[in-house]
C-alpha cells in the first residue's frame, strides 16, 4: 500500500524531486511512496480519477510539486475533498502564490521552496504519519538524529 504520492504536474519537475531525495527520505523512515506526473490544467480527469483510487487504496498524504503547475497542490486538495493533508511545494517563486494563497477550508501545507522545500515535506509527511505509527515514530527518530548536524564552536579566521 502506498502512503504518500508526491505528484508532479510534469515530468520537467522530476529531476528536482530526485535530486532533494524525497523518495530516499520516505524509504529511510520506513513509508511507501509513489510519484506520479499528472497535469491538474491538462489532465483534471484522470488527475481526479488518481485522486480518487488513491484514497481508496490508502494514501494517507499528497505532495503536490508546484513546478509550471501551480494548480496542482490546490487541486489535489478539492479532488480529494479535502480529507487528507496537501502539502505543496513550489519550486520557485511562480509556485508560492499556489500554496499559500488558498480559499478558507481549502488547506495546503506549505514545507518550504525548491530543494529544501521538497526534502522539508518528506520529513513533514512522516511527522503527520507518525501520529498514529510507533513504527513510523522510530524511524523518524532515527533518520533526524543521522542527519543531525553537529554543532561547531570557537571557530577561528581561516579554519575550516
């Protein structure tokens, strides 16, 4: 069963979700996940049709990549009536506007732009998962403590 579908609205946008590791993030932690391309401007159907046999087969989150696609996220979050969490991510400064400017009872999370945006919702889906996951939790734990940075002190002109 897949828990998260981080969906693109097109392929262009595919790199960058490779390259911020999401699927990684979610493995690591111990939670399936899918991405999928599905334009919300061209495809609205069979975005619909996703949507929905999604939910049936229990999706617990949605991750909608605002790449030229700004519509996705808030999409994702009428199709599936607002009944799971959205989160979105824009991958510039075209795409902000489309998460964060949505109507009252049309919620979707914001995690961040670009890179940091994309990787800061993995981590966020497996906070909203590991409310009712002991396993989830752990893995949780464990991925933030290996990605713990260590702190650096008295730092002196020239070292590194």
């Amino acid at each position: 069963m897949t828990l998260v579908h981080i969906v693109l609205g097109s392929a262009s946008d595919l790199e960058a979700v490779k390259a911020a590791g999401m699927t990684q993030t979610l493995d690591t932690i111990g939670i399936s996940s899918a991405v999928s391309v599905c334009s919300a401007h061209r495809n609205l159907e069979e975005l619909g049709t996703f949507a929905t046999e999604a939910v049936q087969n229990g999706a617990q989150v949605f991750i909608g990549v605002a790449g030229m696609a700004t519509a996705l996220p808030g999409a994702l979050a009428g199709l599936t009536t607002m009944a799971k969490p959205i989160i979105g991510v824009p991958l510039d400064e075209h795409g902000i506007d489309s998460c964060i400017y949505m109507p009252p009872g049309v919620p979707v999370l914001t995690a961040g732009v670009g890179k940091s945006g994309l990787k800061n919702a993995a981590i966020a889906t497996a906070q909203i998962l590991a409310v009712n996951d002991p396993a989830i939790t752990e893995g949780l734990a464990t991925f933030l403590a290996a990605s713990k940075k260590q702190p650096q002190f008295d730092i002196k002109e020239g070292s590194k």
